[in-house]
C-alpha cells in the first residue's frame, strides 16, 4: 500500500466513525425521553362542577383525545377537549406544572403511570368558578 492509499483509508474511517456518533447522538435524544412513555391517543373523562352561585352545572362526559410532544423539550400538549389543551412541565414526580391564572395552581395534577394521567382545571373568577377533573386513559 502507498503512504496516500493509508491516508485516505485513515481519512474514511474518520468520517464513518464521526458519522456513527452524531446517529448514536441523534437517536438518543428521543430513545431516552421522559416524555415518550406518555405518548398517545387517550380516553378523557371529563367531570364538570361549579361553585353553588352558578346553579347546577354537574355534568360528565368522554373526550377520544391525545398526548404528543410539545416544542418545548420539557412539556407536553394534552388535548382533552376538541378545544381545549394544556401544555405542562413534567417534574421528576410526574406532576404537571402549568400556570394557567392566579386563581389556579400551577399544580394540576399528575400521571399516575404510563397509561393514565389526572388532573383539574379551574375557570372562572373570584364570584364563582368550574371545574373539569379530568381522568385520561391511553387505548
């Protein structure tokens, strides 16, 4: 072999091994999310009630919603109504964290496991307010 044969093998293996590093690299990023375990269509349970101001406003029903990954790599979207979502933090305890107003905790709830989430959202003002608590389970 000549001394440029040598170096273009060097200079091939080079590549192939800075190749192999930015796939591992590029695969972990997903591999190893938090937030993919998650992930999915999920039946909502929505339990509706308000303060006794507002009337009788007791009332449930199911939603075919799902769970995907939000832009932000430390949330996700929930979408448990056909027009209403959330988009909350996941702490290391599997709570979810959002702030949504100053009425309202930033905790609202958590995903009990891989398959099931919980959690209420609070509307309304200081004279009253509703609450959906709401149950997901993944199909």
């Amino acid at each position: 072999m000549t001394l440029a044969n040598i170096q273009e093998m060097k200079y091939y293996r080079l590549i192939g091994i800075l190749g192999l590093i930015f796939f591992v690299a590029g695969c972990t990023k997903t591999i190893f999310d938090k937030r993919r375990k998650y992930l999915g269509d999920y039946e909502f349970t929505i339990n509706i009630t308000c303060t006794p101001n507002l009337g009788n406003c007791d009332t449930s029903y199911t939603y075919d919603g799902n769970i995907d990954y939000s832009s932000d790599k430390e949330k996700v979207v929930i979408q448990f109504e056909s027009n209403s979502s959330i988009e909350p933090l996941i702490d290391d305890d599997n709570n979810l964290i959002q702030s949504i107003d100053h009425y309202q905790s930033s905790n609202l709830g958590k995903f009990l496991n891989e398959n099931e989430v919980e959690f209420v959202i609070r509307s309304g003002g200081l004279g009253g307010g509703y609450y959906r608590n709401v149950y997901g389970k993944k199909k």
